[in-house]
C-alpha cells in the first residue's frame, strides 16, 4: 500500500518539474546599429554654455551636406589668438561642470579615429572664432551609428591653467522642419 502513495509523489514531482518554464536567458550584447548614407533631418542646433569654469559659449548651426554635417556658427570666450577643437562627443550631456558628462570623442566615420585634431578652431584678438567645418561621414537624424543628433558638442582649449580642457559643451538638438 505505501508503493502506490510513493510512487504517485514521484510521477507527481517529475511532472512539475517538466512543466517548469525555462530560465530567461540574458540579452547578448545589442548587434551594432547599421551606418546611414542620409539622416531624416537636414538642420539642427547646438548652444554651447561655459565649462570649466569658463566664459566662452557660442550658437553651431548644423546643416546635413552629401559627405557629412556642416558646423557653422560663432564661439566666444576663447583665449585670444588661441586654437582649439570643436569635437562631437558620444554623449548629448552637458551636465558636469567639466563636461566630462559629454563622453568621448564620436568618431563619425566610423574608421577607429580617436580624436578630432583636424576639427581646429582658432580664435581672433576678441577671443571669438567664426567656425565653418565639416564632420565627414555624419547625418542628422534616424538614429544610425553615425547619427549625431543628441550627442555634444564640445570646445576643447588652451585656458590659463587648462590647456586642453574641456571648455564649453552644448547638446545637438534637431531643428522642426522649415526651421532657419
């Protein structure tokens, strides 16, 4: 008689088992997302405000071309007769004094580069540099891996006592359509 109650405990335990669900398994690293030759947006805009305990800010038109984005405004604040480099930077986050929140350089080509050197600005005796530049290989828009709508961008320059500093950051922002 203790055969039949054994027996039927154990048929049921290995039903329960068999009809447990399998365990989720963790997500794989995300496949990376494909380039774009086009965005779906041809204007955006970056208002660059003081990092660093700095004074230079400036307004980045950018405009979508065949071979990249158009960079083109007015940044002041800069150390007079100075160069620096305006940079994308992989994060549209501004939010640290230094802009250290903006991340790293974005290399919109996609090819391995690790800093924008030829991105160089210079400044004028007032401190102020008229930018017109091109981002090889950049769209605005549509979120492809060389989108850089809502990435930074970033003012690197040599200040008194922070050359190379990070020193004004802003978020690109797209334009509405019809917009200026």
């Amino acid at each position: 008689m203790r055969r039949i109650p054994a027996a039927l405990a154990a048929t049921l335990l290995l039903a329960a088992c068999a009809s447990t669900p399998p365990t989720p398994r963790e997500p794989g690293p995300a496949a990376p997302l494909p380039r774009a030759d086009a965005g779906t947006a041809t204007a955006a805009r970056a208002n660059l405000a003081a990092a660093s305990a700095t004074l230079a800010s400036g307004r980045i038109d950018l405009r979508a071309e065949a071979a990249g984005v158009r960079l083109s405004g007015e940044i002041g604040g800069l150390s007079r007769h100075g160069a620096h480099v305006l940079q994308v930077h992989a994060r549209g986050d501004c939010s640290a004094v230094d802009a250290s929140s903006a991340g790293p350089y974005f290399d919109a080509t996609g090819q391995g580069a690790t800093d924008g050197g030829s991105d160089r600005i210079v400044a004028d005796g007032r401190g102020v540099s008229r930018v017109d530049q091109l981002v090889r290989g950049a769209v605005l828009g549509g979120g492809a891996a060389n989108d850089i709508a809502g990435r930074s961008l970033v003012v690197l320059g040599s200040t008194p006592g922070a050359t190379g500093a990070r020193i004004a950051c802003g978020v690109i922002t797209l334009a509405p359509d019809g917009a200026p």
